[in-house]
C-alpha cells in the first residue's frame, strides 16, 4: 500500500541507504512493515537504532501526508513505479518516494542536463546560465534545477523562455513556496514543467535538506554543469556526487 511507502519513506533515525537496504531485503514496504521484529536483524547495516525505528507501526503521519497530498493534488511516485526514474535508482541512496505537482516527465527518455550555480551570482555568470538554460531545451534536453536564486533560477527562466518545461527539484516540501522571491518560477514551472520533492508536503527549507536534494539533482541527471561558484558550495558538491 501507499502509506506503507511513506511510512517507511518518513522513518525518523532511518537513514536513506539504511531505507534502501530495508527495500532491498523485504522488497516491499508492507512487508517490513508486518515482517517480525526479529526479521529486520537480517538486514544488511541494521542497527539497534534504525530496528527500533522499524518497530514504530505507527501510521498516522503517513495517513497525515497522504491526506495533505490528496487534498493539495500532490503526485506520489515510488520506487516500484514504472514513472520513477531509472537514473536515480543507481544511486546508493536513492528516495523511496517523490512527491510532485505538474508532468512528470519520462526522465529516461531524455538527455538530463542539471545547471547549478551560486546565488550570488555575476552578471556574466546570470547570462550563460540563462543561455544554456535556452540552448539545452532547444536542442531537446531537458533542464532540472534547484529553484534557488542566481544561477537556477536563471537557467530555468531560460529553458521556459524556450518554450520547454523545466523539472525544479525543492529542499522543502512541495507546497512550500521557496524562496519566496521565485514565486512566480515556481507557478511557471508546475505549470509548464515539474516541481519534484522527497520531502513530505508542509516541510520547512532546513539548511540539511539541500545537500540531500542536490544527490537526486545529480542523479537525475546525464551530466551536471557548474556555471558559477564559490570553492565551497552545493552546486560543488552536486558536481562531486555526478562524478
């Protein structure tokens, strides 16, 4: 079932490859959920910490995010789901769950291009970022993003300007309009393209929600290009998870 998805999509203690490797072993999240406590010993990695995470058979946030997400008309795609990227399963921490507004689009088909870059960007730096934004759509790649202001945003802006939808991937929850200065690249982007989470609806822009956002930018992606950045930066450290 779905819940069951989230359920263990949402586990608190349990990190993405420890969520990963439960996947791998039970193969479903229903059945992690029923299995015997004594199962999940058998589990590659387990900790006492993430087998107690795993006794918690509490449903009611899940049943909470499913029923935001119905209301809200949130997509989910999981990882079984013929929709979710086969990319971002060769990963090593791949989300179990995505939420997202807009077309999906069929991310294996096309040539993935991310563009990322400082927020504080030059003006030289904003107009190739908008340039290769227009160039990559009109040469039928598909441009993903972080939504962030500077380098993203004016990439983005210059694939939409090309008249192809854009993928922004968010470091908060779906429904959650950051920055608040990208509003109406947001609007344009569900609008014309996608906007695409693992974060449940309602969750805050945590500052660690980022560097876990830029390893799905990375694995979406063919290729990851850098227009303008410091020497320590996410757009750095997207780069370093595409290599």
């Amino acid at each position: 079932m779905l819940l069951h998805w989230i359920w263990l999509a949402a586990r608190s203690g349990v990190n993405d490859r420890m969520k990963a490797a439960v996947l791998h072993h039970f193969q479903d999240p229903e059945d992690a959920y029923y299995a015997d406590p004594e199962a999940y010993k058998a589990v590659e990695g387990m900790t006492d910490e993430v087998a107690a995470a795993l006794k918690d058979k509490d449903l009611s946030e899940a049943k909470k995010i499913l029923d935001t997400c119905q209301r809200k008309s949130i997509g989910i795609v999981t990882y079984r789901d013929a929709m979710y990227p086969n990319r971002l399963k060769n990963i090593i921490d791949p989300p179990l769950v995505l939420y997202y507004k807009g077309k999906l689009p069929e991310f294996d088909a096309l040539p993935v291009i991310a563009v990322v870059g400082t927020r504080d960007a030059t003006a030289y730096g904003l107009k190739t970022a908008k340039n290769l934004g227009t160039q990559i759509s009109r040469c039928g790649g598909l441009v993903v993003s972080g939504l962030a202001v500077g380098i993203d945003a004016m990439a983005m802006r210059g694939a939409l300007s090309a008249g192809k939808g854009v993928v922004g991937l968010m470091g908060c929850g779906i429904d959650v309009v950051y920055p608040a200065a990208n509003r109406s690249l947001l609007l344009d982007t569900q609008r014309y393209g996608c906007l695409l989470s693992e974060f449940p609806p309602g969750t805050p822009p945590h500052k660690w929600n980022f560097p876990k956002r830029n390893r799905i930018l990375s694995g979406l992606s063919c290729g990851v290009v850098v227009v303008e950045a410091p020497a320590r930066s996410g757009a750095l450290i997207t780069a370093s998870q595409a290599a």
